[in-house]
C-alpha cells in the first residue's frame, strides 16, 4: 500500500493524500464486514489516475483487514468490474444481486413534481448560511446529501425549474406552487433533498455547516462548523453551540 495512504477511523474513511489534498473513500465498518459508501476525488487532483490508485489502496486494505465488501459507491463500483481480482472480497449476496436500497419520495408543496432518492445519504445535517436561510425563507435548512446518481425525477419534470447564483448550487422548485424540492452541487457531485419533504425517511443529522451566520442557536451536542468540514472544502473550524 502507498504510504500516503491511511486509514482514517476517526472519520471513517481511507485516505490518500497527494500534494497536501486528500482523495477519500468513506466506509461504514461492522465487526468483519465494510460498506464503501462514497469517492472523492478533489478536482485539481483530477486527470491523473488518482482515482485508481485510492482504488487500489482501498480493496488492498480491505483484504488485508480481512473484512468482507460491501459497495454502495458507484465509483468503486465501476472500478472493480475492470479490476475484477477484488471480486472475492464481496460479501454473500452483495454482488449483482444485492439486496434492493431503500427508496424515499419528495414532493413539491402541491404535489406535481416527486423526486425519489436511493440508498442512504452519503451524509446529512443542518445549514446555518445566508443562502439557505434566504431561499427557504427559514433560519436553517435541514440537509440529506445523496449521491446524483441515486436522485431521480419521479413525477413532474416539465414543472420542476432551476435557479442558480453560484455555480455550488442549482437550487430546484415547482413551477406551479414555488415549492423548493432540491438543490444539486455539481462540484460535489451531491444533490441536497429536503431531509423534511422525505416521507418515511428518518433524518440523521451529524453536523451543523455554517454555524457562523446563524439565526437560531441549536443546543444539540452536534459538531458546529463555521463554514465547512475540511474536506468539503471549509475551514474545518468550529463553534462553541
Ligand atoms: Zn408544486
Ligand atoms: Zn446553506
């Protein structure tokens, strides 16, 4: 394994590091088995094979952890069906015919547009920015980010409209009733569905983002970024509750 590459329980993921950004592979661990939840390969790290080589890294350590695989990130996926010697380390049933995700719908405030979600959320909080606050007209924004390719329109799609004021964020909406559904991140890959519009979803949230320009405090013992965790491109700093 490169030695550049660590794993980093702590935050519950594999690591490799080049030139001072860190690439990463999330996972979830259970005593002997391991999901690999999702891939993230900075952008001034791309076009230079780093993608295959935290691959690599990560299927070697999970085999020299001795653990059995799990793959819910479509990146590792598609890795090993070109490398496919990591194929032994897939868990009973966790190959082709996994057992069916979990699928959640999100409606507009009238109902004509429904969006559906996939899986789990790579993660999910709670955003404190002035973006946020101003476009849902609410203090804080409770936030699910799934993976893109786990978020689809399931009813409505002509009515569903965009704006967007930075290039971060294309914030989604109901043309007939104004209804706010979604907001995709390009950069990140990442689409936020309204963790409040998902029925039958239980929100889990880890973190508070952009706890600096907060309305309303939140006494909730969850970390309180001042704007981002490190590896979502923040400061990584935080606030007292
Ligand atoms: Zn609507
Ligand atoms: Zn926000």
């Amino acid at each position: 394994m490169p030695n550049n590459f660590s794993d980093n329980e702590g935050r519950e993921r594999f690591e490799l590091a080049v030139d001072g950004t860190i690439a990463f592979v999330t996972y979830r661990k259970s005593p002997g088995e391991i999901t690999l939840v999702h891939t993230e390969v900075p952008p001034e790290l791309g076009g230079r094979g780093i993608g295959s080589k935290l691959g690599r890294a990560t299927l070697d350590a999970v085999r020299a952890q001795g653990r059995k695989l799990r793959v819910e990130c479509d990146f590792v996926r598609n890795f090993m069906t070109k490398n496919t010697a990591y194929n032994d380390l897939l868990a009973e049933g966790a190959g082709a015919h996994a057992e069916p995700a979990a699928h959640y719908k999100a409606g507009c405030f009238c109902g004509a547009v429904e969006v559906e979600v996939m899986g789990k959320p790579v993660f999910a909080g709670y955003c404190h920015c002035a973006d946020c606050q101003a476009w849902s007209a609410a203090p804080i924004n409770a936030f699910s980010l799934w993976k893109s390719s786990d978020v689809r329109v399931a009813k409505g799609e002509a009515e569903l409209a965009t704006f967007h004021k930075t290039e971060n964020s294309y914030r989604k909406f109901c043309k007939r009733c104004g209804g706010h559904v979604m907001t995709e991140h390009p950069r990140m890959r990442l689409i936020d569905v309204y963790a409040n519009l998902l029925k039958g979803y239980t929100h889990k949230p880890t973190l508070h983002a952009n706890y600096a320009s907060k309305m309303v405090s939140v006494r909730d013992g969850l970390p309180k970024y001042v704007d981002l965790p490190a590896d979502l491109g923040g400061s990584g700093e935080t606030l007292p509750d």
